[in-house]
C-alpha cells in the first residue's frame, strides 16, 4: 500500500512539474521585452506595463535606457538572450544600423492604424519600423488678423479665408497685399522674424530645405521611401533651388525685421512678436504652442491659431499638406520567438487602441500620435496639435515626410545656415547659395 502511494505521489510531482516547466516556458516565450527610449517617460511605461499584465496576464518588462546612450544599450541588450522584443530606431539613419533586427509588420494590426502610411519606413515592399509619436510643421498664422485682412474694401486678392490658400501664388499674393495694408492690419510685418543667428537657424537650413529636397528624391519612384534613397544619395541636383528662394524670399521680403539685422533674431524674438500680434505668420511646428501661450502679453487666441502648408511653387502642390514625421520608430525583433512577436505586437495594438492605452498615451505620455484609433477628443489639448491630426486625417492632402534626418551631417545644415545669412544681407547672390549647398553635401558624402 505504501509502495502504491508512493508511486502515485511520484507521478503527482511528475505532472505538476511538468505543468510548472510548462508554464514557465510560456511565460518566458510570451513576455514582452520593452526598451524605452524616453527616460522622462519610464514610470508612465512601468505603469503601463503594470495595468496591461493585470488586464491580460502577459508580463511586459520594460528597461529604459539612460540619457543618449539608447544606441550602446540597445548594443548590449540585442545580444542577450533574453533581448528586448521591443526597440526603437531612430529614423532612416537608426533604421540602417538595425535593419537586420527589423521585423516586416506589413500585415500587422499596428500598420494598419496609421493615417498616413507614408510615415513608416519601408524597403522593398515591406515595413520595418512604425512611428509612434509626431510632429508637424508648416506657416503658423494667426486667423483674427488673416480675417480683418480678407474683410478690407480695398484689398487685391479675391479669395475670402486663408483656408483658400492652397499655392505659392495665392499665397505671395495675399501676403504682398498685405505688407502694403499692414498699418490698417496693425502688423510690423507679415512674417515674425527669419532667425538667421547661428544654432536659430534650423527652420531653414532643415526644415525648410526638406520640401524641395523631398520633391527632388520622391520623384525617383513612386515606390521608394525618400528618406532611405536620401541617405544612400552621394550627390544632389538641387533641382528645386529656385522654388526654395522664392518661399525664403517672400519671408525675408515681408518680415517684421529688415533682412540686415536678421543675424542677431532667434526663435524666441521670432515667436514673441507672432505671439504679441505684430505678425500674422510664422513658419514652425507644433511645438511652438508653448511658447506662444507663454509669452507674456499674449494676444493671440487658441481659437485663431491655424496652420498652412508651406507652399514653394513646385508644379503640383495644390494637393499638398504640412510637413509631419517624427524620428521616433518602434521595431519588433525578427530574432524574438513567433510567441513574443505576437504578444509584443498585441502590447502595441493595445496601448494605441484600448480605451485603457489611450488613455495613458494621451494623458500621460502627451503624444500626438499618427493612428486613426484616436478621436479629436483624445488628442493632447492645444490647437496646434489639433492641426497636426486634421492633416493626417485629410485624404484630399497628402503631408510631407521628414526627410531631414538622411541630411548629410549638422557640419552641412551649418554650411546652409551660414549661406542663407550670406544672402540675407546681401553678401552672396542666389546662385553661390546653390553651389554651396550641392558641393557641400557632395563633400560631406565624399
């Protein structure tokens, strides 16, 4: 009898070990590994990852890497075998250095709510990393001061709302006509001042020099993503020279700064006077909202503030909207078992699709993301990002990617700002400017 039992007890341990080992090998085969990038971020993940286990049962661990020193961690973490089943990849440029890692998420849930498909990078026919949270820019303008524009007896122009501005000459009409009425519009000049200091300078020297560049790659192939043939590209025409001066030169010519004294203007001088209503226009994105609402003496109203593709003249730009990207990607490892690949695609799907995970995303994270699961009421609260989402959402438009990050080096956004101060005072004529920015990048390739 004793013998019996003891077998029959054996046997009871045999099965519940091997259940336990079991479920071990589950637990482990289905975890999420999340390596943040954000370290202001990582007790709102660690949060996260607490309410979606006690919602799902799927543990979710997240390591947040310390303060630019994402890509040695990241280095280190890949390696193991317990590697992070969530990364993140820095743009086209991150996206080099990682790509074998890179699972294709063409067919994934996460793919399918983006509002803009163009924002994922994508390489032969797949897509290996999904963007997660935007920005976007274009001209800020202020709508009380456009509308007291648009209600003058006398003025030029026919067109009735700035809505209506959808080219580079509707747009250089009406601003003319405005600089020559801006003492009844009580402006100093249309535009808030072009920061041309040195480190103010990047609304021109890479914002504004994406859009033509843009052009100039996109027409390469319909099927191509820009930023990628950008980066491998070792020279440029710079084909689109001429619409990048006419846009530069509308601002420069209609500014609330004479253009010898711009050298001395950042982007601070420039928001305060769009902020203080001596402007109706400036060209930035919607980080500027802070600003505006923080300089004090603020007249401009959240309801005014409104946002305009940046229009260049390039044949075909009536359908066009503002610039959006972000230099934020989430990848899934290839390398990570079939198990916690789905499991950390569910993650995902989850935070940006449940009420629960929007909710985080929203109200504690504050992104503006690029997903269609998202409301105008789940959005973070200020009009500019508001205008960002009305955007991604316009089918009849379509936005303009980052490119940016594929520029060669800050050495040639410094070389082009340097150049666009040259010819804002007149020391360089338009043509030197072209021939810098070409050999400059060709040099920077070399």
């Amino acid at each position: 009898m004793k013998q019996k039992f003891t077998s029959l007890a054996m046997a009871i341990v045999t099965i519940l070990l091997t259940f336990s080992f079991a479920g071990c090998s589950s637990d482990k085969n289905s975890q999420v590994y999340f390596l943040n990038f954000k370290p202001e971020s990582a007790s709102v993940y660690e949060e996260i990852a607490k309410k979606y286990e006690e919602e799902t049962n799927v543990k979710v661990k997240v390591v947040t890497a310390a303060a630019n020193n994402y890509e040695q961690t990241l280095k280190s973490e890949i390696a193991k075998s317990d590697a992070p089943t969530i990364f993140q990849v820095n743009g086209p440029v991150g996206y080099e250095a990682w790509k074998t890692y890179c699972l294709d998420l063409k067919d994934s849930k996460l793919y399918s709510f983006l509002s803009d498909k163009n924002l994922a990078i994508k390489e032969d026919g797949g897509v290996y990393a999904i963007p997660y949270v935007v920005e976007g820019y274009g001209i800020i303008y202020n709508d009380a001061i456009m509308r007291k524009y648009f209600a003058l007896p006398n003025k030029k122009t026919d067109l009735t709302d700035a809505s209506q501005i959808d080219s580079f000459d509707k747009l250089k009409a009406v601003v003319e006509d405005m600089t020559a009425n801006r003492e009844k519009l009580g402006i100093k000049g249309v535009f808030a001042s072009t920061s041309l200091s040195s480190g103010e300078d990047w609304r021109w020297q890479t914002h504004l020099l994406n859009i033509p560049l843009y052009y100039e790659f996109s027409e390469m192939g319909e099927d191509i993503d820009v930023s990628l043939t950008m980066l491998d590209a070792d020279e440029i025409t710079y084909k689109y020279s001429d619409n990048f001066a006419a846009i530069f030169d509308l601002y420069l010519n209609n500014s609330v700064t004479a253009k010898t004294l711009l050298g001395s203007k950042s982007v601070a001088d420039s928001m305060a006077e769009f902020a203080l209503g001596q402007a109706a226009m400036v060209q930035n994105g919607n980080w500027a909202w802070s600003q505006i609402s923080g300089v004090e003496g603020n007249t401009v109203k959240e309801e005014d503030i409104k946002m305009l593709p940046i229009y260049t003249g390039i044949e075909g730009e009536k359908g066009q909207g503002i610039c959006i990207g972000t230099e934020n990607y989430l990848a899934i490892n290839k390398n990570a078992t079939e198990e916690q690949q789905k499991e950390s695609l569910k993650f995902l799907e989850w935070l940006f699709s449940s009420d629960t995970g929007k909710k985080y995303v929203t109200e504690k994270l504050n992104f503006i993301t690029p997903f269609n699961t998202f409301s105008e009421s789940e959005l973070p609260n200020d009009p500019l990002a508001k205008e960002i989402s009305r955007y991604m959402k316009d089918d009849s438009v379509k936005n303009i990617p980052w490119a940016f990050s594929a520029f060669p080096s800050d050495a040639f956004k410094r070389e082009v700002g340097s150049a666009l101060l040259d010819y804002a005072q007149g020391d360089k004529k338009w043509d030197e400017i072209k021939d810098i920015i070409i050999n400059k990048w060709k040099s920077e390739r070399d």
